[in-house]
C-alpha cells in the first residue's frame, strides 16, 4: 500500500561524519558531499502517515485491502470508493452516496449511516446548541445537525483548533478514521441501549450555552411497565458536580445553597419522566472564568423508589468529591441508572 510522506523516517547510509536532516527535506533528493569528499547518498526512506494504523485495523477486519492498494493516504477520495468502503465495513446493503467529496456532505451522510443503523431519525436526535467551530458560519445548514450529531457521538471532531474546513475534499485517511469512528459509535450506542432494559429507570442530560452560561437540561425517565413513585429527603432533588480535563471540580450545584428538610414525593407514569434545569455560569470556586477545554458536568437524581427495589437516597449516595476522583471512577459513577455524565466543550 502506497502510503504519502508526512514525516520524518530513517536514512541509512555510509556517513564519515554526522548528518543532521531536517524534517522538511525530502532524502531521496538529498546528496551530501564531507569534507574528506566522500559523497553520502541516502539509500532508505520509510514513509508513514497518521491514518496509516487506521487503515491497517481495518484490513485486517474487512476486505478492504484493494481499495486502499496503490492509493496514497492524502489523495482525494472518490464517490465509488466510498460505497465500496461502507458496504464492505458497516452495512453490505448501503445504497446510498454523499452528495459531493466534502467534509460537510462526508460528515453529515456518515451521521445519517449512524442513525439508519440504530434505526433513529436523524432529524430527531437532539443536539446541543452552541458553535462548535470556529467556521459554523461555513457549513450549509443542510448539513448543520448531521455535522452537530457526528460532534456528539465522537464520529468527527474536525480538524484542531476549533476548525472544520467543511468545503475542504476528503482523503483516503480521513475516510477510513471516519469509518473506523463511525463504527465504534455504532456499537457503543448499541450497548448502551443494550443496558436498558424494560423494567428500569434512565438519566439523559444535555446541554446548551446561551447568554454566557452553560444551561443543563436532564430528565428521569421511567422504563417501568407500570407508575412509580419516588421520594426526596429534602428539597434538594440533583447534585451535579462539573470537573475540568484534570478532573478537579470547578462547580458543584449544592455549594452554598440551603434545602427545605421536609420530604418530596414525585410519581412518573411508564413511558414518562421529570425533569429539571440548571446553569452553570462557567466560572470556577474561586469566581473566574474557566479556560476553553473539555468538562465533564456529572449530574445524581437523589431520588428513592418508595417500594425500595431502588436505593438512591441522599443518605444512601452520599457526595462525593470528584476532585480526587480518576476518570474510572467516573465512569463507574455513569453505569448508575440515576446518574448521567455530559461531556461540555468549551471553545471561546
């Protein structure tokens, strides 16, 4: 497989003093001559590309070998070689195409492979409202909520420093990190969904920033065949702790708040779910503004189902400081089917 030069590799050679080659020449048109005129002629270049582990898991997986064979990584791919590609990796029965090479159509019909195979309507996936890239402004609108959608379920997160480039034509290797991407939010979803089950309670969250603030939307729902009926020891009903990349907390709702002591009952129907709202005003403890980057805002419903099959009271989950908390603990903490993790990025 032909793969295009992107970095720097091994030179190897008969050398009589030392040579420094700089990552911007290309030693195959490199001639040196020492001091001792003893002429010093490259004789190996090993070439590597970003994607290139990418596309190697893939054929080992799927049989697309000969679609990458004699391809260089950087070219532009073709209309063709996409629908190979998909039929070949994520659905045998893919009839669809892009409506160009782009990275906005690319996205945007990868977004709407990931919907067909959970069997969702695109359209109706909720997706945070906000400006992801620096270049939103760029992309046709046709494409906006397939592109969002991708954003949130790891598929494409553009191309560094808060960009898109959504007129920019796709290669080869961003064509196979995009199948690979798409192909792991299919089966996470999938196990996800897996893990709810029919007699069982759901968190979902979401969020959207407006006017300066970080505003959390999260529900209940109840996947129960029947009503339940939940209690709160107190007028506080969620927590929510909001920890930065280093997992030090930056914001946590209670702080600072006084809650009434007298009980809270709620009752949800089947199929149905409470809901509630907070904002966060992107500040740390110490007042001041928090840095661009990803947070991760974990919300705890403190509810109890009154016949007691579930034990969630404030007294029974007690708070937790995140701060000393690793990224497998809270991970542990989202298997909880009263607790959600939001994933928020920031970009000023």
């Amino acid at each position: 497989m032909k793969v295009n030069l992107s970095s720097k590799t091994v030179v190897a050679g008969i050398l009589t003093t030392f040579l420094f080659v700089p990552n911007l020449v290309n030693a195959a048109d490199l001639k040196v001559v020492a001091d001792n005129n003893v002429e010093v002629i490259p004789i190996r270049y090993e070439y590597s590309h970003w994607a290139q582990a990418t596309v190697e898991n893939l054929t080992k997986n799927y049989d697309i070998g000969l679609v990458f064979e004699n391809k260089h990584l950087n070219d532009f791919i073709t209309v063709e070689d996409f629908k190979t590609l998909i039929k070949k990796t994520i659905n045998n029965h893919y009839e669809g195409v892009p409506d160009s090479i782009t990275r906005e159509a690319v996205v945007y019909e990868f977004a709407k492979i990931w919907a067909q195979e959970l069997n969702e309507d695109l359209d109706m996936i909720p997706t945070i409202k906000m400006l992801i890239y620096s270049d939103t402004d760029k992309i046709d609108s046709k494409y906006n909520h397939g592109i969002t959608v991708a954003y949130m379920k790891n598929i494409a997160k553009g191309k560094g420093m808060g960009t898109f480039d959504p007129k920019a034509k796709v290669t080869y290797g961003e064509l196979a990190t995009l199948i690979n991407n798409t192909i792991t939010a299919i089966e996470e979803t999938k196990s996800n969904n897996q893990n709810i089950n029919d007699e069982s309670f759901e968190t979902r969250g979401s969020y959207e920033i407006k006017d300066e603030e970080v505003i959390l939307n999260f529900e209940l729902i109840n996947h129960h065949s029947s009503p339940k009926d939940l209690m709160f020891s107190s007028g506080q009903q969620f927590e929510i702790y909001i920890v930065d990349e280093e997992g030090k907390e930056v914001y946590r709702y209670s702080e600072g708040k006084f809650f009434t002591m007298a009980l809270i009952y709620k009752s949800i129907n089947s199929g149905e779910s409470l809901t509630w709202q907070d904002k966060w005003d992107m500040t740390n403890k110490e007042g001041e503004k928090v840095q661009s980057g990803k947070y991760k805002a974990i919300i705890k419903i403190l509810g109890q189902e009154i016949d007691n099959k579930s034990t969630l009271s404030e007294e029974e989950s007690p708070s937790i400081d995140l701060s000393f908390m690793s990224e497998e603990k809270i991970q542990e903490v989202d298997k909880d089917e009263f607790t959600t993790i939001i994933e928020i990025d920031l970009i000023y």
